[in-house]
C-alpha cells in the first residue's frame, strides 16, 4: 500500500514538472549607433573628445585674481573682495565675492560682477562699465546695478582730462513676503547720480 502511494507522489510530480512552461527567452540587447564598438572613426565617441581637445597653438582665455583686502591694521569689520577677471572678444568680464570675518558664521553674504567696454583711439579712450552686487541679509535681499561712463582725452604736454559719471540704483526683496521694493516706491530703495573731472598727467 505503501509502495502505491510513493508511485502516485512520484508520477504526480512528472506530471507536474512535464506541464510547466519552458522559460522565455530575452532578445540579445544590441548597441547600435552610439560609435562604441571600436572607438574609432569621425562619429565616435572618442573622435568627438578628440575635436574637443585644443590645439596645441590655440590661445589660452586670459584669466586674472584680483584679491583687495584689508591690510592686517585694520578692525574685524574689514571686507576682502576676490574676483576672476577675463577678456571675450572686447568685452570685459568679471565675477567675485566681497567677505568679512562673519563669513565664517553666516557664509558669502555678497556676490559682485561686472562687465567692461574699452577703446582706445588717438584722442584718448573711452570705457563704459556694468557692475551689480547681489547682498543676502537675514530679513533682506538687496540687487544693486551701478552704470558709468569714463571718457579720457588727451591734451598737449601729456596732461589727460577726464570725466566719470555713475548711476546707481539698488532694490529691495523681503525674505518673508518675496516682494521687492524698487526705486522710487520708498526711501529704503535709492537711486544716485555722481560725476566727477579733472586732469591728470
């Protein structure tokens, strides 16, 4: 009796396994059209980093640190401004931040950029410049634009007459209520005319 209930368990599990689906087989995945197969050839991968790469004789963008900071006499209040400075094309350009001491506690509190446009001809030179400053306060944000011509000429026995003007103009943004006060709302925003001239040798 024994014998013929092993025999039915084993043919049972025939059976089953006999009627279980076979696994599916998954498509291969092929690569086409990516240039990776040998990496070689103008449509590659690696001929595009190739391209990418200057060439040895290509001029190098000029790049400056111009770093104004306190001269070690002074109280803790004293800022130190950085800013990279470079040239595209005629255009004049720059980035930076302007930290104190507090920096340490509170983080860059205040970022400055800028852009210049210079010529110079026989008569003398003439420049025009764009700066802004972005100020992040505990309860305020303050945007300030400052725009300004320098016009230079020259005069007889190497004296140089100039004259500089700058327009200023800040706004206001509240951190809680993210409206902005601009110029000519209250007297918390300010606009500014100033010009000066003189020679100089």
């Amino acid at each position: 009796m024994v014998w013929c209930m092993v025999m039915i368990a084993a043919c049972s599990v025939a059976t089953a396994v006999a009627e279980s689906p076979a696994p599916i087989e998954m498509p291969p995945v092929v690569f086409e059209g990516f240039g990776l197969g040998d990496f070689r050839g103008p449509g590659s991968i690696a001929g595009a980093m190739r391209r990418a790469v200057p060439a040895a004789d290509a001029p190098a963008i000029p790049l400056d640190i111009v770093v104004r900071g306190p001269g070690g006499a002074g109280g803790s209040s004293e800022r130190l401004a950085t800013e990279i400075r470079s040239r595209i094309s005629v255009l004049d350009v720059s980035a930076g931040v302007v930290a104190t001491p507090d920096v340490v506690h509170e983080g860059l509190t205040r970022w400055i950029g800028g852009l210049k446009l210079e010529s110079d001809h026989a008569a003398g030179r003439d420049v025009i410049e764009l700066r802004t400053t972005l100020t992040q306060a505990e309860t305020t944000g303050v945007f300030g634009i400052e725009l300004g011509p320098r016009i230079e000429r020259r005069l007889r026995r190497g004296a140089v007459l100039f004259l500089d003007g700058k327009a200023e103009a800040q706004a206001f943004k509240s951190v809680e209520t993210g409206s902005w006060t601009l110029p000519g709302d209250t007297s918390d925003a300010t606009v500014g005319v100033t010009a000066r001239t003189g020679l100089k040798r």
